[in-house]
C-alpha cells in the first residue's frame, strides 16, 4: 500500500534553544574549558574501580557481554511458559517476569476486584502449581530470572524458591532478581498493599533471608524506570532512585544488618529514553553518585557495596502507535545509550507495545536489536568509550550535581519516606510530565509521526490477543486447588503468617511454608492485611 505524506507545521526545526530532557542548555561546541579543574582520577577512573564512573568491571563487556532479557508474561502460565522457551530458543540469556495487576496487589483471580484483569498485563500467578506451570521444563539453576513484582514480592519470591526446591535445585544457586521496591510504587505506579513502614520491613526481611538462603539472588532492584515512565526527567529519575536506594539502606541498617554483608546485592532499574547523549551521561553519574553515597554516608568498606549494578529497559512511553514501526529505531537508539553507558542487563522493547503485548515477531526484533548491537557494532569491544569526551563528561557532572541538589531537598524534608507522605516526589513528577506535554503540544519538542513526519492513513500492524476464555478457565483452576488441598495444614500456614507479621519474626519462612501448604497469593496477603493495614494514597492536585 503506498503511504502519502501529510504536510504538517511542524516540519520546520523549533527556533527554541536546544536542551536535554532535564532542561540542561546544550551549546553547539564543547572545549577543554568546559572541564576547567576535572580530575581524571578523581571524578572518572578506571573501570572495576572506585568511584565506578567507567564501569563496575575492570573488563566489562570483554568479559561478558550484559545479560539480555525481554520482559514477558501473557495470560496463564502455559502461554507464557511457552513464550519464555521460544525467547531462550532464540538466545535470550534471562527471562523476565511480568505479572497480572491482581498478582501484583495481592488479588486472587476469582476476587471480584480481578474481573476483567486476569492474565491481561502479564501472568495469573495465585498459587504454586501456576508457578510451576509457569517454570516447567525450564532449569533454575541455568537462567537468571528477574520479577518485576512488589507489594507481593516475598511471596513470589517464595513461589520460585518453591519451584526450585521441587526440582532439586540448591537455593543458593539461584541467581536472579526480584524487583521488590514498594517506595517508587507510592510515587509513580500504584500497585502497593501497606503503609510504609511495615512494608519497608517486608523489604528488609527478604535482604536477611536472601542473605541466608538465596545469596546469589538480588533481593531488590531500585527502580527510577516506572518514575521516568510517568514523566519525569533523567535528573530527577536518577535523583529519587537513589534516593529510595538511601532509605532501603537506613531501613536494613535500622533492622540490625551490615551494610557490607547486604549492600553487595543491592541492584538498580533504570530507563533508557531519546536523549542519547544525557542517557550515558546519567548511568556514569549514576555509579559515581552512588559510590559516594556509600563510602562517605555509610561507611562501607566492601569495595562491591559501592558498586551500583543496574537493569535497563527501553523507554515504553516513547513508544507511538502512530507509524509504530518508528518505535524499532527508537528502541535501538535507546539499547545504545544503555550499553554504552555500562548497564549489566537490558531489555528492548517490542515496537508494538503501545497497541498491546507484544507478538513473538516483534519480541524476536527487539532481542535482535540487543543481538546486533553486542555483535555487530562493535560497542562491546571498547570499555566506556565516551569517556573524555567534553560534552558528555561536562553533562555527566551536571548531571550528577543537579541530582546531588535534588538528594539535598529531600533530606531536609527528613528522607524519602517523608517526602513521599508530603507529596513532595509526586508533584515534581506531575510537574515535569505537564511541562513536557506542553512541548510536544505546542511543537516545541518533536515526536516523530505525532507531531512532525505525519501520514494519512497506516498499513494494519498485526497485534497480540489474550485469549477470553483464560479469567475463567484460571478461576476453574484456583476453585479445583483450593478443593483438594490439605486444610489443617493450609489453615495452619496462614495463621503463621500472621503470627509472624505481629511478632516481628522474618516473614519469609512462613510465607515459604504457606506457598507449600498451597495457600495463595491473595490469602497470604489476606494474612498481612489484618496486622499491617492498608496505605491510603496522599493525594497530590
């Protein structure tokens, strides 16, 4: 079909002065007065060492390229078992986890609250046997899984330790991640269960038993992705990310443990959006920052406590449904920045996904994008190889002191916690969000194919569709367990849940031996809810 060309105002180049997503002015040229008084040992390094501005490998990807990932879960745990075995079939190196919204709020599928949300978002996960399902044929020991789930993360968790045991596997040769970080689901994505203190000590409960038990796993990964997704600036995405990484540390360090035997494990989440050269300069900010928050604030000594290791996904809400064939070089543009700027695992997103989930065909462009760039461009042969540019070490420090400005503000509203209860986060957010609206509305900032570059009419673009009958045939399932399963010893295992909510024992063996009792997601939830509460949202206009 041929597509015409629909004239549009905004061809023209915007006369506003250029500047990166975070409002940093960008001149025309860079010169070594722009690092008047740099310090090349002080402020860059060597990779693998302190303060881990080039990396937190002295080899980095010489030595292993970045684990790549692609984000799946669709419908029930046979559809999405079937997904993950056709994304390692064409060489994804770690799966990814996406959960239904009941799973993640603590919803049993036949809750009426799920009704029409079963499976559509991700996976229906309510018990052990859908765990299993979901994991069958498919060795634990052999892949690093990551969860992207948080109020409910220590019972997923103890779903896949579950899972793992069956198989025979050893619990400490899990490697993997659960994402775990219930601060920035106050913020930006909603998906929490309790107030914050009691869920902050669900946190700190599985950094103990990950310790213990799993202690190749990561049992957080801080998460700026889901702040940037609504809409804030790389500065402020960096900003509040370390900043709940502040308080986790402060929570643990509260809860008895040593930093050094926790914060090794510690991991990040971060975005990859369209300002290529703010996105590398943000990741080697990123670590410096966080190196200095460490050895100077908390005193570790463990030169790996000051290593930030981060996860990155391409930017969704870049993604257009118009000409959503645009949206493979902007994922492609996205994965460069993040490899350049030092990232250890990455996920690209599909082109499609602002339509719906992702088909396999666009799934398997997306993990070439990673594939072309590890093997083809000759990014991974070269460790940071933007270093000592003037501009981006310029933009680098920028952005590390606007951060540090931002780091500043929330400490004197007396920490992250506080400045969440205040609204403070939330509203730089909107802010943010509303400004850069504002922009593309008035054709200030350009996005290709919505306000510049249009068509008349699209060529149809095949999409994903969730099967109807999934909700009630995932309910028949759930009704069948609950049936059959042994009831003392279910009742038993949720009133030590319970039990240890009240008391202020570690969670996490209970929950373990209630997932094996074949309690489900939304009763073990159900068990915390009665001691714990449930957090009303602070609204912010």
């Amino acid at each position: 079909m041929t597509v015409n060309r629909k004239a549009s105002a905004g061809d023209s180049v915007p006369a506003s002065e250029p500047q990166t997503s975070s409002h940093i002015a960008v001149r025309p040229v860079y010169t070594p007065s722009d690092l008047s008084g740099w310090d090349y040992g002080r402020q860059v390094g060597y990779p693998g060492e302190y303060p881990f501005t080039r990396g937190v490998q002295s080899t980095m990807y010489r030595g292993r390229l970045w684990t790549m990932r692609q984000y799946a879960g669709m419908g029930d745990a046979e559809e999405s078992n079937k997904r993950y075995k056709y994304l390692l079939a064409n060489g994804t190196t770690g799966l990814s986890v996406a959960f239904d919204l009941p799973t993640q709020i603590g919803l049993d599928s036949d809750h009426p609250l799920a009704l029409g949300e079963v499976g559509k978002v991700g996976v229906a996960i309510d018990s052990l046997e859908d765990m299993e399902r979901l994991f069958e044929g498919i060795d634990l020991t052999k892949i690093s899984t990551s969860m992207t789930i948080n109020a409910t993360a220590s019972i997923l968790l103890a779903l896949y330790a579950a899972v793992a045991r069956r198989q025979g596997a050893d619990l400490g040769k899990l490697s993997g991640t659960v994402q775990n970080d219930i601060l920035k689901e106050y913020i930006a994505r909603g998906t929490y269960i309790y107030p914050i203190a009691p869920a902050m000590r669900i946190v700190t409960d599985m950094f103990a038993w990950t310790k213990e038990h799993m202690p190749e796993w990561n049992p957080i990964s801080i998460s700026g992705y889901h702040m940037r997704e609504a809409g804030s600036t790389a500065v402020q995405e960096l900003a509040f990310t370390l900043a709940n990484g502040i308080a986790y540390v402060e929570a643990a360090i509260q809860a008895g443990l040593d930093v050094d035997r926790f914060a090794p494990r510690l991991s990040f989440f971060f975005n990859a959006h369209n300002h290529f050269l703010e996105e590398v300069a943000k990741f080697r900010a990123a670590r410096r920052l966080w190196a200095r928050i460490m050895k100077e604030r908390f005193k570790a000594k463990n030169p790996r406590s000051c290593m930030l290791r981060f996860h990155t996904q391409t930017a969704g809400s870049t993604l257009t449904a118009q000409q959503p064939e645009n949206n493979i070089v902007r994922t492609a543009i996205q994965a460069m920045a993040a490899v350049l700027g030092g990232t250890q695992s990455l996920h690209t997103n599909s082109y499609d996904e602002a339509l719906a989930l992702p088909t396999e065909q666009a799934a398997r462009i997306a993990l070439r994008t990673q594939q072309i760039i590890a093997y083809e461009s000759g990014a991974s042969q070269t460790i940071d190889p933007l270093a000592g540019s003037y501009y981006v070490e310029s933009l680098t420090d920028e952005v590390e002191k606007r951060a540090s400005d931002y780091l500043d503000k929330i400490e004197g509203l007396g920490g992250m916690a506080k400045a969440i209860e205040r609204g403070f986060v939330q509203q730089e957010i909107q802010n943010a969000a509303y400004q850069y609206q504002q922009q593309v509305d008035r054709g200030e900032t350009s996005v290709v194919g919505v306000n510049r570059f249009l068509v008349e009419e699209e060529e149809p673009i095949p999409i994903q569709h969730i099967d109807e009958s999934l909700e009630p045939r995932q309910v028949e399932r759930l009704r069948a367990l609950r049936a059959r399963r042994n009831p003392q010893r279910w009742k038993d295992s949720l009133e030590a849940v319970e039990d240890a909510a009240r008391s202020g024992a570690n969670l996490m063996p209970a929950i373990l031996s209630a997932v094996e009792a074949y309690a489900t997601v939304g009763e073990i939830s159900n068990s915390t809810r009665k001691v714990f509460g449930e957090y009303k949202e602070t609204v912010v206009i």
